[in-house]
C-alpha cells in the first residue's frame, strides 16, 4: 500500500492542470464495474426521452449523469474525499464535490426542499440552451438533482428528511432507509422521476409514458435493489434506444477537472447554502 500515497499526492499536486492525466479515463477494468447505473444514466435517459428531448441530446444528458460516479478518481465523493484531503488547496474542491456535486450538504427538509427546486429550475435553464457545450452542465446537475433524493435519511417514518453532511457522506447508513437503495427509497425516487421530468420538459413531454414508469417502478418495490435495476434496464431498452457508458468514454473526457471546479463554484453561489 506504500507506494499508493506517493502516485495519489502526486496526482493531486497536478490537480489543476486540464490535462492533468487521471486514472480512471480510460480504464477498461473501472468501467466494467457498473456504478449503480439504474439511479443515474439508466433513469436519466428513459425520463429525458419521455419529456421529449432529442435523442442525441437525452444520450448525452444520460452519459454525463454517470460521470461524477464512473469517473472515481476526478469527482466521485469516496475518492475525491481521499486524495483532497492530502492537499490543502484542495479542501474547496473536496467541499463542492461532496456538498455540491453528490448534494451531501447536511441540510435540513427546508434546505432540502429548496436545493430540489433550484436544480431544477437551474436543469430547465441549461437544457432550454440547446448549448452541445452545457450538454456535461446538465447532466451533473442531473447527478445532483438525483442524489439530492437519494442522499438523505430520516429517523422515523414521521420525522424530516435530514441531507448526509460533506464530512463522511453516507459511509454510516442513517434512518429507516439505506442511501442509494431504490427499494428501499421508493417515495423519494418516484418523487425524484417527475422532478426530473419536469426540469427537462420541452413541452413535448409525454405523461402517459411517465405514468406506466411510476406505476410499473412503484410495482416493482416488493423485490430487492437487484431485481429493480434490471427492470429498468429493460424499461430503457424497450422504450428507447439503450445506452451504455463504456462505449461512450470519449465523451466523458471532454470534461476536465478545471471546468467542473469552476462550474461547482457557480452553482454553490446559485444554491445559496444559506437558505
């Protein structure tokens, strides 16, 4: 394990460059793992088609949902919160990937609330662009969005919510329910699908297709997280064109570090924390 902390300090001593070279991008072995892809680029892509994004679009939106997760290294929360935690200069980054990025903010039902409505409206906003370049912008926000339903606990069934805190996330399981887990989160990934459907609505949205989603998924929450996950697989190949994140891995390079640091930066500042 020695030599391990020398290549990540050393990694995170290059962190600012652009073109830094991380680990993980072009890693046929990580990208094998699957990353939970049910939550994220799986349901991303089957909601943004059924608002009546354009396929291209809904593929891209759906990829780069997946990236602050596939991408360990550069912006996933358990890995970021390793190697930035060596460095000083860091510790914002390590902050905004955590409280921002994977919504491990710490708040309460009202900050909770608010942080929803303002990804939305912030999802609407980029979308709305038509921009290939915010393309990645909303995606991540979309990971936000998401994990802003799935990174939150609550002690009894009649208590508030309560958001996971920046400083260890969800590495202790709280509450009733475990974080990440659909089966056991229905209520707030039902209520994450029309948040979603909703912030990407281009007006061509089609509610009935939205309904038989709800339905069939609230149907499914007697099985176990496995089962679940493999029904929305074949949900999005049967009502679209499947998408898979390991063919797709140039698109996620086209995301530098720099630019998601900056771009956090700025959506931190829109959030208002305070609130």
């Amino acid at each position: 394990m020695k030599p391990l902390f020398p290549l990540l300090l050393m990694l995170s001593l290059t962190g600012c460059s652009a073109h830094t070279w991380w680990p993980d991008v072009d890693s046929e072995a990580i990208c094998a793992n699957k990353w939970k892809p049910e939550g994220h680029i799986n349901t991303t892509h089957i909601v943004a088609t059924m608002a009546g994004v354009p396929e291209y679009s809904a593929e891209r939106y759906a990829l780069y949902s997946q990236v602050p997760d596939a991408q360990w290294f550069r912006f996933s929360a358990p890995a970021v919160s390793v190697w930035a935690t060596l460095v000083p200069w860091e510790w914002d980054y390590r902050y905004e990937v955590n409280a921002i990025l994977h919504s491990l903010h710490g708040g309460n039902q009202e900050q909770i609330t608010e942080r929803r409505s303002r990804l939305v409206n912030e999802i609407n906003d980029y979308a709305r662009l038509d921009l290939r370049e915010n393309d990645w912008k909303v995606g991540f926000l979309i990971h936000a969005l998401g994990d802003s339903y799935a990174h939150v606990y609550q002690r009894n069934p009649q208590s508030d919510q309560q958001a996971y805190g920046p400083a260890i996330g969800h590495v202790v399981s709280k509450g009733i329910y475990s974080a990440d887990s659909i089966q056991e989160n229905m209520e707030n990934y039902l209520a994450y699908i029309h948040a979603l459907y909703d912030a990407l609505n281009t007006g061509n949205g089609n509610q009935n297709k939205l309904y038989n989603l709800k339905h069939s998924v609230d149907y499914w929450q007697t099985k176990d997280d496995a089962y679940i996950a493999g029904k929305i697989a074949e949900f999005n190949i049967s009502d679209s064109a499947p998408i898979h994140y390991c063919e797709h891995q140039e698109w996620a390079k086209e995301v530098t570090k720099q630019d998601v640091s900056l771009f956090l930066k700025e959506l931190k500042h829109k959030l208002r924390e305070d609130v």
